[in-house]
C-alpha cells in the first residue's frame, strides 16, 4: 500500500516538476514522493492552486484537510479508482430496501460490537475486571438479529458503546480520565485524543472506498445527508476500537503521551501540534502493520483492510454474497 503523508507545518504545496514540494513560511524546501502517496493530510495552515490537485488527480492521491485545532474539515478526492453506474444502481438499490439496508446495518454494528469487545477482553485478562461490561457487549450482540430498524440498531449500537467506554477510566494511567464520551469540543485529554483518532480512521476509509466503484455518499447505518460521506461513517465505526483506540491505549499508557501534549483553551481540550505528530506517527505505523488473512492465505496490511472492507460491500451489491464485516481475529 502507498503510504500517507501529514504536514503539520505552515506554508504552501505546489507541484514542482513531476513531485509535490512543500515550502514553508521560513522558505524551507521539502519534497514528497508523490508516486508513493495514498494521501496528503492537511493539519497546518497550507495554501494550494489547482495546478497542485489536478496533479495530485492524476496520481490518485487524496488531500484530507484539518482545520481549527485539527478538527476533520473535508477532503479533496481525485477521481475513482472505479466508476460503475451498476455498483451507484445497486447501492441504492439497497439503501431503498428497508429490509436489505437492515441487514447491511447489522453486520455494521456487528463488527463494531465485536472488536470493542476485543478489546475490553484483552485488558480483562491483564489486571482488570469487566466482566459486567463484556455481559453487556455479549447481550447487545445477541439482541441483533431480532432488531429490525435502523434507528433500533442505532440504539443498541449506543448501548454497547456506553459499555465500551465504561471501562476507559480503568484502562488509562493515572493522570487521564476519560468521564464519558465528550466533542465538539472534547473537554478532556481522552475525549480530544479519541476525536482525533475517529477522523483519520474516518479520513482513511473515505481514501479506501474511493479505490473501489461505491458512492461514499450512499450509507446504511448512517443516514446519508450533506457534506459528509455517510459510507465511511459505517465502515469506520467497524474500525475505530482496532484503529483509534488501541493507539490511544498504548500511547498513554507507555506514557509517550503526557499532559503536556494536551492544552486547554475556551473550554476545550486539544492536542499539541507535538502531540498530534506524535498520534499520527503512531496511527501510521499501526495501519502498516500486517497481520495473515485467513481467505487471502497472505499477510495485508491494517490499511489495506480498510480498502478490503469496501471490496466486500461492493460484491455483496453485485453478486449477493453475504457481506461479513471486518471482525478482529488475532
């Protein structure tokens, strides 16, 4: 997979021959292999023309853009990868059958129940004791199947999550304390590290299904509505506790993420800008880590799951094969 690149500096982006350089405000000339870019993320204050997009168009690259404090702002995505009017036809086709859009929702809220519970389960055996929380996650799985609405499925969804995140003020060292689910803004050092997190996995889906021929606009568990890709809102609930959470877990807790990393203004908790490049940094290696796919028989990397998953739903359209969602196995 072709990696991606975050510019937290101030300055301007432009094509310069046949690569992409970034000069910053001080004059500083620094180059990105463009031929080897899934992405470009945005965090610093960065001017560009559309002599740069339509470059970066060619190559397929997306610019994810970051704005005030790093809150997610939107992206500017090169063509598909794919285009088909059957797929768009299809998916619609789905979203229009409330029984069809259902069961794709499920399986969405399937995923995600189980890897929340991956991850309570790990920290269950190591020191801690949340069996309380995991009865919940394990009910709410089984009440699924006899939930027949979306918005119900949206209920029982929050009603894991809130299990889920019940076991937060345990898992983080002393110092942190999570206190529920708080945004826009975040009010604390673990609501603004999981804000955070949920974009970039939101970021990185939205770069995944635009390498298939699926409208990231048409959605199932999500309603679809303006200016947002509601398909990657699905697809990343499925991978934020394996994606975004982890990463959080361990930053913290090996302590390279401290307080100070955290700054507090107008009401809000937000990450440094030293704070953030030390959670990208790690959120990008862990999307290049792999791990052996058990129908593939090779190893694929985290990010390529992302993409994998959009595969997935595009042939569950097409064909009928049952849409399994991506369930954490190692």
């Amino acid at each position: 997979m072709d990696r991606n690149y975050h510019i937290f500096s101030d300055g301007r982006l432009e094509r310069y021959n046949d690569t992409v350089r970034l000069v910053t405000l001080d004059g500083e000339k620094k180059y990105l292999p463009i031929e080897k870019a899934e992405a470009i993320y945005l965090h610093g204050q960065i001017e560009y023309n559309t002599r740069l997009v339509s470059f970066l168009n060619k190559h397929g690259t997306a610019i994810h853009i970051f704005g005030w404090k790093d809150y997610y702002a939107g992206s500017v995505m090169p063509n598909r990868g794919q285009t088909s009017g059957q797929t768009l036809v299809e998916q619609v086709r789905a979203y229009d059958d409330a029984e069809h859009r259902t069961t794709i929702a499920r399986k969405f809220v399937a995923g995600s129940i189980h890897n929340m519970r991956a991850n309570i389960a790990y920290y269950d055996a190591r020191e801690h004791s949340f069996g309380s929380a995991l009865e919940t996650l394990d009910s709410t799985a089984d009440r699924l199947q006899n939930t027949d609405t979306v918005e119900a499925l949206m209920g029982v969804e929050a009603t894991a999550r809130r299990a889920y995140y019940s076991t937060f003020d345990s898992i983080l060292p002393d110092g942190f304390v999570f206190n529920g689910r708080h945004y826009n803004p975040p009010t604390n050092e673990a609501n603004s590290l999981i804000s955070f997190g949920n974009s970039l996995v939101y970021a990185n889906v939205v770069s995944g299904i635009r390498a298939t021929a699926l409208d990231p606009a048409v959605s199932y568990l999500h309603e679809p509505g303006e200016r947002r890709y509601s398909l990657a809102l699905d697809i990343a609930d499925v991978f934020k506790p394996v994606l975004a959470d982890r990463v959080i877990f361990r930053l913290l807790n090996r302590k390279q993420l401290t307080p100070s990393d955290f700054e507090t203004e107008l009401n809000s908790c937000l990450l440094t800008e030293s704070g953030r490049k030390t959670f990208s940094k790690a959120f990008e290696e862990t999307l290049e880590q792999t791990v052996n796919h058990p129908q593939l028989n090779r190893k694929v990397s985290y990010q390529y799951l992302l993409r994998i998953e959009a595969y997935k739903l595009k042939k569950h359209l097409l064909t009928g094969e049952e849409y399994v969602p991506f369930k954490r196995w190692w």
